[in-house]
C-alpha cells in the first residue's frame, strides 16, 4: 500500500515536471521538432545549422531520430530523404539573427553513417561513429569523441577543435586561429594545419602513422610517453624548439642547421612525427606518469 | 532568287549591301518589299524609343524609398529560398578564384622562386609575421569581404582578420622559400598557407549560397 502511494506520487512529480517543461518551452518561444527516417548502410546525412549546436550519436541501426528546438518562428527546418541520403537544413526567414534562427540537435544515427555538419557558431559535438566525418563552421566548437575508422576532416575559422579518443582514421584539421587539442588520437594519417591557433597534442603516435602537425604563429606541443616510438623532425622558422626526450641523433640533413631545429628517432622510429611552425614555439615533452 | 532565299539574306540587304539579283527580287516581289518596309519601320521606331527621356535617378530612389515604406520591398538580410538562386551564382565566381589559389600554390611548389640559386641553403627567414593593422587588399580579397559583407558586417571584421593572417602566412612562406628554394618543409608550409586561404573561399562560398 505504502509502495503504492509512493508510486503514484512519484508519477504525479513526473507529470508536473513534464508539464513545466512544456510550459517553459511554450512560454519561451521554443518549439520541438522530431524527425525519423530509416536507412541502409553507411547512410549520408547531411546537417547545415547556421546557430546553435548539432550534438551527433550512435545510435540503433537503419534508424535516424533527428530531435530539433527551434527558438522561434524565424527559422524553419527543412529535410529531405533521398534513398540513403538525409539533408536537414535549418532555414533562416527574414529577420532572424544568431538568437532567434538558433536550432538546437541532437541527432541519433546508424555508427557507420558519412557525417557533414556546417555550423557558424553552435557546438558540433559527434560521438562513437566509425563512418567519414565532414565538419565545417566560423566560430563553432568542434568535438570528435571515440571514433575511429573513417576519414575526419574538420575546417574551422576561430572556433576550438577538440578530437579525444580517435583511432586508425585519417585525421585532417584546418584552423585559422582556433586551438586544435588531440587527446588519444591516432591513425595512418593525421594532419593539423593551424594558423595562430594552437596544436596540442597528447597520445603515444601509434599506428605507424604520419603525424604532420603545421603552423604559422601558432605554439605546438606534443606530449608523448617515454616508449614512444617515433622519427622526429621538428624545426620552427623564429622560434624555439625543445624536447625533453633524449633522440637518436639521424644522419644530419639540411634542415637541422641553425638553432630552431630538431631531428632525431625515439624507439623503432615507427610513426613519423613533423612539427613544423614559422613563428611557433615547439615543444615535445615527456609525459609524467 | 526566291523569297526564302531573299529572307536568308535580309540582314544584309537592310544593312545596304545587296547585288543585283537580290535587287531585281526586291522589285519584282511585292511580298518582299512590304516586309522589308515592315523591317525598317520597326528599326526606326526602336530608335526613338532609345532615344525617350530616361527617369532621373531620384526618381528611382524615390520609388524604391516609397515601395519600401509600404513593405513591398525589403533590404536582403538573410537569403530565403527564392534568393538562393540568384545568390549562389552572384557567388559562382569565388568558385574558380578558389580552384586558382590552389593552382597557384602547386605552380609555386614546383616552380619556387630563386629555383636553382646558389644561395646557402637552410637560411632562417626573418621577417616580421605579425599582420599588419591596415593593409590593401587585392581585388579578389576584396570582392569576397564584400560578399561576406552582405550577409552580417560583423563577419566581414574577421573574415578580413582572417584573410591577413593568411596573406602573411603566404608572405613568410614565400620568403623563406626564396631564401632555401630546396627546402621541402617550407614548400610543404606554402601550400598549406594557400590551402588555409583557400578554405576561407570556401567557406564564404558555402555561406553566401544558403
């Protein structure tokens, strides 16, 4: 009996909060919208949200649940199913601006889908996929969690990228003046090209891989523990260089003349490591632990 | 000569220059003369409709001011559909400008100035890369700040912030090639400096065709 009641205030709470919710959203102007499509394999789903974030997820497969918030009547969202193919493209009326053309997404997807997202200034957050990822935006916030597989290609202006947990892909950042960090990424290719932004990266360079990391002004860190094993060519044009680590010196090049310049193997020398920066500091430094 | 044979070469004939035969056709054919009569009326009529009186200037100014007030017209703001077209090719050139600046970059990898100098290899470069507070820009820069202009100003602030930033990055690299035509590391240095450039193109692309 006492179960009982307590179950059924239980229920009552969650009615109120659901209600309040609804309230809330209907008061402020935000309206919901669902969308469900179904797929084959590998589908193509295509997101362009000028505001506000796009938040991507594995899901079930040959399912795709699309969740939108739009915060006002000045945006609309369209879609469209071709086959294997989704777009889903937040439409901006007259009059909308960076608040009132803001949709909210959070997407649900087959893990093999072939991403692209386009955001000006919302987060781009995708998670556990294993297809190719095409992620572009101004300012917008870039977030790559525990996918591996595939191709990832990120373009930004300003906005950070962060890529943590990436395996076996090819990894490709373009960044104007954004940060780009690198947390447990590898892959046979991974290439940064920054311009004042920063490079930091922490991972043990595994995959027998190519590791290029580029700047103009921006400062490249990378972080590496002690049985790393890795061929080392960092060289800045008016900065400094530094390492912590002890390298095997190589047969000297060219290019280790001057002082701004480093060249040496760690280990089996089995993923090549290229810090190059014009103006940047460089430093690879050992990992404490 | 017949009559379609005299309508294939009727522009002639008006513009003056005929030979005898199409002449004696002129005037032994009716037909053909009342439609080349028909022709030249309507040549001379077209020239006097060019020559009318063209609304002065205010005038337009006055009636796009008044269509305006009364909401038939608005100042583009955000593309809506029905814009998107006519957008996308206003845009359309950013395209082939975008294709060259990645031309440009292979021609400067493969054909890097000073190729071939005798000068010491491995000189550091050192220039100031610090972008500069106020600089020209070229007439291509210029035509994409004021297509990212047209959508929000506060864009086209840091797009040009942007675009200096990759300028100078070119710059550096370019130098610094000069200085060593043989090292790989800055040729490799210079195309991503184009390719930074280039993804500023695209992305202005991509946002002037929504």
């Amino acid at each position: 009996m006492r179960n009982a009641v307590q179950t059924h205030r239980t229920t009552a709470a969650q009615f109120v909060i659901v209600l309040a919710l609804a309230g809330i959203a209907y008061a402020s102007g935000d309206v919901r919208k669902d969308l469900h499509f179904k797929v084959g394999k590998r589908p193509m789903i295509t997101i362009d949200n000028p505001y506000g974030a796009v938040v991507v997820r594995a899901g079930a497969a040959h399912e795709v649940i699309v969740t939108a918030i739009l915060h006002s009547d000045k945006v609309e969202v369209d879609q469209s199913q071709s086959h294997n193919r989704i777009e889903i493209i937040s439409h901006l009326l007259s009059g909308a601006d960076a608040n009132t053309g803001a949709v909210q997404y959070e997407v649900l997807v087959p893990a093999d889908t072939n991403l692209t997202v386009h955001s000006d200034n919302g987060r781009v957050h995708a998670e556990k996929l294993n297809g190719d990822l095409s992620l572009d935006g101004s300012n917008a916030a870039m977030e790559v969690v525990d996918c591996g597989g595939g191709h990832v290609h990120v373009k930004t202006l300003n906005g950070p990228v962060s890529l943590v947990n990436l395996h076996d892909g090819h990894i490709e950042v373009m960044s104007m003046g954004g940060d780009v960090v690198l947390n447990g990424v590898s892959g046979p290719l991974v290439n940064i090209n920054s311009n004042s932004g920063k490079i930091l990266y922490t991972g043990d360079f595994a995959g027998d891989g190519e590791y290029d990391f580029t700047s103009h002004t921006g400062d490249i860190e990378a972080i590496a523990p002690a049985y790393a094993s890795i061929d080392v060519f960092a060289r800045s044009n008016q900065g400094r260089v530094d390492s912590d680590f002890s390298l095997e010196p190589k047969h000297s090049s060219i290019y280790t003349r001057g002082g701004s310049a480093l060249v040496g193997t760690m280990g089996k020398a089995a993923s090549a490591v290229k810090l190059v920066s014009f103006s940047g500091k460089i430093h690879l430094k050992k990992r404490q632990n | 000569m017949n009559c379609g044979e005299f309508e294939r070469v009727l522009p002639e004939f008006l513009e003056g220059s005929h030979t005898p035969e199409q002449q004696s056709h002129f005037e032994s054919c009716s037909a053909c003369a009342n439609l080349l009569a028909d022709l030249e009326l309507i040549s001379s009529e077209a020239r006097l409709l060019l020559a009318s009186d063209e609304p002065r200037p205010a005038v337009w100014d006055a009636l796009e001011s008044r269509l305006r007030d009364e909401g038939l017209i608005r100042l583009p703001q955000f593309v809506t559909s029905k814009e998107s077209v006519s957008r996308r090719w206003r845009a359309a050139w950013l395209v082939p400008v975008a294709a060259a600046l990645a031309i440009v970059a292979g021609v400067k990898l493969f054909h890097p100035a000073g190729a071939g100098d005798p000068a010491p290899i491995a000189k550091q470069h050192v220039s100031n890369p610090t972008v500069a507070a106020v600089k020209p820009v070229s007439h291509e820069d210029q035509v994409l700040l004021n297509t990212v202009a047209a959508r929000v100003p506060a864009q086209r602030a840091r797009y040009r912030a942007d675009l200096d930033s990759a300028n100078s990055f070119i710059q550096d690299a370019e130098q610094s090639i000069k200085d060593d035509p043989n090292d790989i590391y800055t040729q490799q240095m210079l195309i991503n400096a184009y390719a930074q450039k280039q993804m500023l193109y695209d992305l202005a692309v991509d946002r002037s065709e929504q």
